[in-house]
C-alpha cells in the first residue's frame, strides 16, 4: 500500500516493525514485570469499529521503516482530505490480511468481532 503525502509516495508496510511500535505503547505487564504486548488485540477492535484516529495510528506506524516517512500530522491530513473514508479503511483492513506479522491476528480478531456482533 502507498501513500502519496504531499507528491511524496510512501510505503506502508504492516510487518514486524509495525507490530512492534504497537506493542510498545499497548502492553500488559504480569505480576513479574514482564510486558506482554497487545497492540494488535487493543487496536484492530477500534480500526474495525472505524475508528478514524486508529485510522491515522496504523498509517503513520506503518511507515516505520521508510527513511523519511510522514508526520503524524501529515497522515492526519491525508485522512481528513480523503474522498471516501470507508475506502480507505477498507484499504487498511485488507492489507493487513496480506502481511504475514498481521494476518493471522487480523482474520481472528475479525471473526470475533463479528460473533460478538451476531449476538
């Protein structure tokens, strides 16, 4: 997936990288002081519920490993400017499908927000 910021096109690439800056702000720590990250279980909830901030979160972390990437106050922009939204997250959802450090989770996280929602 390519974002084109400004005549600049990035690559966004939902990878290890990714999941790593996730999991360094989400995280849970057991009784020994382990941390456990959790980035995609808190996150892809909020990104499937349309959460247009989440939104903007996994665009700009998934330029993490482009040597010049965009602001987050650029990919803010780019969303607010964007024709059609729930293209857009719909453009996120299924690129995550595709990247193998994302798609297992994405699929089974899908799923139970579906159940959760049949309810």
């Amino acid at each position: 997936m390519v974002l084109n910021i400004n005549g600049n096109d990035y690559e966004v690439h939902f990878g290890i990288g990714f999941v790593r800056k996730l999991d360094e702000k989400y995280f849970v720590t057991n009784q020994s002081g382990v941390k456990f990250g959790t980035g995609l279980e808190t996150k892809i909830p909020m990104l499937l519920a349309n959460d247009a901030v989440t939104l903007s979160e996994f665009l700009y972390e998934g330029t993490c490993t482009e040597k010049k990437r965009p602001t987050q106050k650029d990919v803010d922009m780019y969303i607010d400017q964007a024709e059609d939204i729930d293209v857009l997250f719909e453009e996120v959802i299924e690129e995550l499908k595709k990247h193998n450090a994302t798609k297992a989770k994405m699929t089974e996280m899908q799923k139970l927000m579906e159940a959760t929602l049949e309810k």
